[in-house]
C-alpha cells in the first residue's frame, strides 16, 4: 500500500464518521426533550457535517479522480463506507445517543489531537480547525453522562444500559492494520492501538464520575473500517442520499 493510498483510506474513515454520525444525531431534531438539547444536537450534527466537508474534500483530491467531498458522500455504497459501526447504531433514547456521542467525543479528541502534529500540513490544519469544535461536544457529552449517571434511578439505569449496550462497539477504535502502520511510518497520523490507552482513561474517569460501571467482559465487533457493516447502514444511506441519486447532478 502506497503512502498515498494509505491517507485515502484513511481520510475516508475519519470522513465517513463524522458524516454518518451527523446524519444519525440530526434525527433528534424537532424531536428532543427540550428546546435547548433540540438546538445543540443541531449545532453538533452541522460541527460534523462540516468536518466531513474537509475531511472528504481532501479524500478527493488525493484520490486524483475528480471526485469531490459531495461524491464521496452521495455516491458511495454502503461496502464502500470506512466508519466506524458505533457511529451507525440507532439512537435509541436520549441517554444512548449521548453515551453514543460521548464515546465517540473521547476518541476524535484525542485523534484530532495528534493529528494536530501529522507531517501532512493539510491533515494537520483540518485537524486544528475541528479539534475546537470537538473539544465544545466532548464537554457537553461528558457533562450529560455525568449529569444523567449521578442522577435519578431512572437515568442511571438508562445511562448504564446504554453502555452496556455501545461498549462492545468501541474496541474497533484500536484496532490497528496496514493504513494505520503506513501512516504511522510516514508520521502522518497515529498508530490506532496507540490511542486505547489514554482513552480508556479519559472514558474510565468521567463514567467513574458518573456512577457507572465499565462492562467486565466484551467483545469488540468490527468491519466497519474496512467495509463490512450492520444493515442500519443501508437505512441511512437511502435516506441520506436520496436526492442525489433521483436527481443526479443537481445542484442549487
């Protein structure tokens, strides 16, 4: 694998994260349990939206094919799709598609942030702009989990099996195959492996604070990175990319 190919990989990935994701947070709009959740999960989904604007853009033009972010988004297969399978589970309550966030915020923090130093001044300025912007979700999304954890039975018990439920999701963060030891190499971008750590305890000391416990036992699934999803990919993409596919080229 070229270094070249590696980064197209790559870009794809953290691309397709924020796309998916976006598309699955802007489900709650005009259907949060207040006006001010309606609105911030709002501004997230148009942070992410935005990001993936960047992030594919890019994909594009290292790619050398004329396709463009828009391309990218729109006429892509679900076994095309580099995201992660978390970014693509159902939202399920309020709880869970904060938990959801969170667990997500955690680990585009810390990847933002060593991307921050990539040898690639292109990744590296994307990264600067965006890390800014998650710093803001990371905050809100741990607040929530602490704020809903410590507080009612109800939301605790919520809050717990929504873990329960997105822990086994997590595990594909960390794992590591050639894309990540090319650009590794190449200084571009971490290792995956070499976030898991720092990230099992930023995660460890807010859901401590939260009054929550970390499943004993779990199983990491996994495929998303390499094009094997869960069939909640599909319902996203036909909603997602409808417009563009019954009229295609159009434009505003």
């Amino acid at each position: 694998m070229t270094r070249d190919e590696a980064l197209f990989e790559f870009l794809l990935r953290l691309g397709d994260n924020t796309s998916i994701l976006s598309h699955r947070v802007s489900e709650w709009i005009g259907h949060s349990p207040v006006l001010e959740e309606d609105i911030a999960l709002a501004n997230t989904a148009l942070d992410l939206i935005g990001q993936t604007q960047l992030w594919l853009g890019l994909a594009g033009e290292i790619e050398g094919k004329g396709r463009t972010a828009d391309n990218l988004a729109y006429l892509r297969d679900a076994w095309d799709y580099r995201n992660l399978l978390l970014v693509e589970r159902p939202n399920g309550d309020f709880g869970k598609t904060m938990m959801r966030q969170f667990l997500f915020d955690a680990w585009q923090s810390l990847m933002l942030g060593k991307l921050l130093a990539s040898s690639d001044p292109r990744v590296a300025e994307i990264a600067a702009k965006a890390s800014k912007e998650v710093a803001y979700h990371l905050e809100r999304s741990a607040d929530t989990i602490v704020g809903l954890g410590d507080g009612t039975e109800e939301s605790h018990n919520r809050m717990q099996a929504a873990l329960d439920d997105l822990w086994d999701y997590t595990g594909e963060m960390f794992i590591s195959d050639e894309v990540d030891e090319v650009l590794a190499t190449e200084g571009i971008a971490p290792n995956a492996a070499s976030l898991k750590a720092e990230w099992e305890e930023l995660v460890g000391r807010i859901l401590t604070d939260a009054t929550l416990t970390i499943p004993a036992k779990s199983y990491a699934h996994k495929g998303g990175k390499s094009g094997v999803h869960t069939e909640h990919l599909g319902f996203i993409l036909a909603d997602m990319q409808f417009l563009q596919r019954a009229y295609p080229g159009a434009s505003w």
